[in-house]
C-alpha cells in the first residue's frame, strides 16, 4: 500500500515546530494532529538550529549604514592617499633632475 508523500511549506514547518517548542505542544498530540512522524518534527528543529545562526549574522539596516559610511570614508582615504603619492612622485622626478643638473648624480 503506497502513500502520496505530503509536503510541508516552511511556514508550516515553523507553525508546527512553534506549537513544540514555544507552546510545548505534546509531540504525540502534535504528531496525530498533522499526520506525521516524530523523527520529522525532530530533522525539522535539527534543520533550524542549524540555521539559526545565518538568522542573526545579517546585517540590521544600522549595520548597513555603518558599511556604507564606513566604505565611503575608505574610498575617500584611498583617493587621498593616491593623490599624495602622485604629488611625491613628481617631487622626487623634479629632485632628481635638480641633482643631475648640478652634478650630484
């Protein structure tokens, strides 16, 4: 005798893991009310812990705009920096030509 194999979206994964784990929800009650085994319910809470993590490694919007200040202040200093490196390599090219002019090169 086959069955048709039932799919859960994730919105229905979290609802039942939900009334388990926040509602405490016998796992018994909670298996005979939607018709699947325990050892799911348990890979599903395996799955979220798993994942939990990613959850609070995203950047909040503050953060974001933290990066993106902090970013374009760097992009400003690189800028900065090139520019003066610029200005000293003509220095130096202008001392070097003074020196050979004069004989110390």
């Amino acid at each position: 005798m086959s069955t048709t194999r039932r799919h859960f979206t994730g919105d229905q994964k979290a609802a039942i893991l939900k009334q388990y784990l926040v509602e405490k929800t016998a796992l018994s009650d909670l298996c005979d009310e939607h018709g699947i085994q325990p050892n799911q319910v348990y890979q599903w809470q395996a799955t979220l812990f798993e994942y939990a993590a990613t959850v609070f490694q995203q950047a909040s919007p503050r953060a974001k705009a933290e990066t993106t200040a902090s970013e374009e202040k760097l992009a400003r200093l690189e800028t900065k920096l090139q520019q003066k490196n610029e200005v000293i390599a003509e220095l130096m090219e202008e001392n070097i030509r003074a020196k050979k002019s004069t004989g110390e090169l």
